[in-house]
C-alpha cells in the first residue's frame, strides 16, 4: 500500500475527518504535536501511507481540508490535533453553499476549486507513488455534495489511473431539518456514479436508528453515531455464492478497544436507502419545490431530470441482481424437491 491523499470538506466532512486522524493518530502513537511518542516498531509500518515524514522528525498528515466557510476550518485549528495539519492545506471561502448543491458546484465552488487542486497537485507531486484519493463528504449540505462532486470529477480528469474512494454521508429526515437534502443527495449521485470507483456509503438514517433504538441514546451526539456504532441486524449470504466472503485476522487489537470487527459488503438491500432518497426527491421535484434556489444558481431543470433517471436506473440495476437472486434460490428448491 503507498501514499493516499485524504480530502474533507464541508462542516460533516470535516467532523469525521477530525475523528478519523484522531484514531489514526492513536494507531500510530503520534501526539497532537506531530512526534512519534510509541515503543513498538509495530506503530511505524505503513505510516507513510496517511503522513509524511518532515525534516524536523514530525508526521505530517496528507490531508487536504476545505470549506466554502471559515467556521468549520477555525474549529479545526482550535481542536486538539489542529496544529499537526499542515497550514497551506486549509482552503476556504467566506460565503458558504447555504445547502444548495448548485452554489457549491457552480457559482461559489467553482471560485474555490482552483486553490483546491493547486494543493492537490502540490501534495501528489512530493510523493512517491500516489495510490489514491479518499474523499469524505456529506451529501446532504452544499459543499459536502456540490463542491466535493465537482473536486472529484476535476481529480478523475488529471488522475485517471488512481483510486478514488469517498465515505459518503447520506442524509434523512430524522437527522436533519434540511428540506433540501433529496435533491442535493440525487445530484450527487450522478456525479458520483461517473466518477468514483468506490462508494461506502454512510445511512444517517441506519445510524440514527442504531443510535436511537439499540444503544437508547435519545439524542446521538456526532462521536455517538460514529464510534460507539453497534448493529445488531444479521448478515444474509446466498447459497449460490458459497466463496464470496474474505475474511483476515489481525491479532493487534485497535488502540483503546481489546477487540473490534469490520465488515464491508456489496449487498442488493442498499436499494432501499436509495429508493428512499428518490422517492423523496420526486416528491418536490413533481412539484417544481425549492427549484428556483438551484435554477438561480445557473443550473438547468434537465440535469435534475437527468440525475433523478439516474438513481432510478442504480435502484433498478440492484433490483435486477435481487431478483436473479430469487429466482435461482426458486429452481434451487425445485431442484430438492425432485430428488425425493
């Protein structure tokens, strides 16, 4: 594994990307001033993966942090592991996407993304052999979905031959109050479809309820809904692909925890939440709602007609695997069936 580049933005993006160097600060016994404090040469395989190593001794995160909003960015300096980031590498703008995927990918965006990848292309030109990007956005807001979309097919253009991986949030009702949401999600995923190799798709709903219904937290904080995640729901495997589950064990448990399991996994159910998103998108989209806030910006009603085939066509891909899925599960049983 070589060197990757990890790209946040946006005030949701931002707060898992604080989070995610924490624990990877932590794996890594390095202190909130960028020096190695561990004992075990353990702790320094790979580092060179998410930091690079300054002349002075300090691990420099590869990170590139954005906002269209200086908020965000400030709350970050101020935080605990704020000074090990290098300073160049904070981009952003005053105005803010005023959860509008237009305003991020078209008008305010657009000014900022040039600065974006002048960092980008600064960070990949020191390194060795760049693997690829991981992007973390929220699809919900304005600059999580329009401005980190747009930054992604720029990178697609100048890095067509590296990975491109994006922890993407995607938004509900029960979280958030942003009437919105459906419409900045579905342009997002339009864009995403064209451009990334991989999505892990993050539910804010499916963490919600987690939160709220097996772990009885009435309000989840963020740090709830993302490190203290439980799930109870079982997993469900075909027969008739006995082979498809690779497993590995590492017998160094995560810093803090005596024991932890991962699980990622490509399964027909992810229809549902995107069959949620479109039908909810639909919904205001049939009724021309809130359009104007977009088509002010310069977008065209056709790209949402555009981005809503778009879902729909990714809801019916899934459903096609589900039902081959039965369908062979039938004859499987057909099959037993005559044999007594």
């Amino acid at each position: 594994m070589r060197e990757i580049l990890h790209i946040q933005g946006g005030q949701c993006g931002n707060q898992i990307g604080a989070k995610f160097w924490e624990v990877v600060c932590a794996e890594h016994s390095i202190d909130v001033t960028g020096k190695y404090t561990g004992d075990s040469k353990l702790q320094l395989e790979r580092i060179n993966v998410y930091y690079n190593e300054a002349s002075d001794g300090r691990f420099v995160p590869r990170a590139v942090l954005m906002d269209l909003e200086p908020g965000t960015m400030d709350s970050l300096r101020s935080g605990a592991y704020g000074q090990i980031f290098r300073p160049d590498n904070f981009v952003y703008g005053q105005g803010g996407a005023g959860n509008n995927w237009a305003k991020g990918h078209y008008t305010e965006g657009a000014e900022l993304i040039d600065s974006v990848l002048d960092v980008v292309r600064k960070e990949a030109e020191n390194w060795d052999c760049l693997q690829g990007f991981q992007v973390c956005p929220s699809l919900g807001g304005g600059t999580g979905s329009g401005m980190e979309t747009l930054l992604i097919s720029k990178i697609r253009e100048e890095y067509p031959d590296r990975m491109m991986m994006t922890f993407s949030v995607f938004p509900s009702p029960k979280v958030s109050d942003t009437v919105v949401e459906p419409y900045n999600a579905t342009l997002s995923v339009h864009q995403l479809v064209e451009n990334a190799d991989e999505c892990m798709v993050l539910d804010n709903e499916a963490l919600y309820d987690i939160c709220f219904k097996t772990l009885k937290l009435t309000t989840p904080s963020f740090e709830e809904r993302m490190v203290n995640v439980q799930n109870k729901n079982p997993s469900y495997f075909v027969e008739w692909i006995p082979n498809n589950v690779k497993s590995t064990v590492c017998d160094i448990p995560p810093t803090g925890l005596k024991m932890a399991s991962t699980f990622i996994g490509n399964s027909t159910s992810i229809q549902e939440m995107f069959r949620r998103v479109s039908e909810q998108f639909t919904a205001m989209f049939s009724r021309k709602a809130f359009l104007h806030w977009y088509t002010g910006e310069g977008m065209d009603e056709m790209e949402f007609t555009e981005a809503e085939k778009n879902m729909n066509d990714l809801v019916s891909e899934y459903q096609q695997y589900q039902d081959a899925t039965a369908d062979e599960e039938g004859e499987y049983e057909e099959e037993e069936e005559g044999e007594y």
